[in-house]
C-alpha cells in the first residue's frame, strides 16, 4: 500500500508518497506529469509527517540536504542516473552531457536525459539541478518556472538561469 500526502509549498501543492521501504513518489501536483493515485494509495498525512516536515524546511531554506528513507523504483540504469544526481550539491548545476560523461558514455545524453525525466523522487532527487549544455534550463517534470524557482531557492542567480525558446 502506498501511503500519501500533499504540502502546500509556494510553488504549489507537492505530492509525496511513501510505502513500508521509505519514499517512493514525490512530484507538484499541477506539473506535466500528473501524481499517479490508484486504489492502492490511501492518504495519510500522519504517516508523512517526518517527510512533509523535511520538505517544509526545504522551501523554507532550512535544509540542503534529505535524511528521509528513499526507494525509488528504476532500472539499473536510472539507478546510477539518480544516484550521481544526489551527488549535485545543493545550488550547483550540472549538464546532461558531463553527466553522461561521469557516468561512462559522453555520448549518452539522451539516454540520461531520459532517465532524469523518469526520476519518481523530484527534489529529494534534484533532476532541477540538471541543465542543457549552454546552461539553459531544459525540462522539468514540473515545469521550467518551477525549475528556475527551486534553483533560486538554492542561491543560483536568478540572471544566470535562461530558458530555452
């Protein structure tokens, strides 16, 4: 059984989901990708507490870093995808292709593009951190202002952040 809740953060509501092994969904509920609910998920805010407290410190900029049990369900691939991205600092930035790059294959920034789109855990896994090559923002499950504001957030200047036309 998935257990859930939505926090009301200044960006809009944000859904996060847990199971019995720890974190399993978080995402804004009016992004491009709408939160997954089946008769399986039940909500459950008490349950959340110790994960909705951690994200309220986050957008109030009191947390850089996540203590919350994570288990995000992927492929070996994404697996390593996401894991590297948990390495990003907090208001550092990194491209698809030098991420491709660490991880093996500098020709492999579709392949990681792809697995950055299907990260379950935005935020805890900063998929916002990643950007295009020339440093412009470039998708986001949540959108490209949400992007732009989760890096403000963090301290990236708000005249560095550019969107792609």
């Amino acid at each position: 059984m998935i257990r859930f809740a939505d926090l009301a953060t200044p960006l809009g509501p944000l859904r996060i989901a847990i199971d019995g092994r720890g974190l399993r969904y978080v995402d804004f509920v009016a992004g491009q990708r709408p939160p997954p609910t089946t008769e399986d998920w039940e909500p459950d805010p008490r349950a959340l507490a110790p994960y909705l407290a951690e994200f309220a410190a986050y957008f109030a900029g009191r947390l850089q870093v996540f203590s919350v049990p994570c288990a995000a369900a992927g492929t070996p691939f994404q697996q390593r995808v996401w894991q590297r991205l948990m390495a990003i600092g907090y208001g550092a930035t990194l491209s698809y292709g030098e991420l491709a790059a660490e991880l093996g294959n500098p020709n492999a920034s579709r392949a990681v593009g792809a697995a950055v789109g299907r990260n379950p855990l935005s935020i805890i896994i900063p998929c916002h951190r990643v950007v295009g090559r020339d440093g412009r923002l470039t998708g986001y499950a949540g959108g490209l202002p949400i992007k732009a504001a989760l890096l403000q957030l963090e301290g990236v200047p708000a005249q560095s952040l550019r969107t792609r036309r």
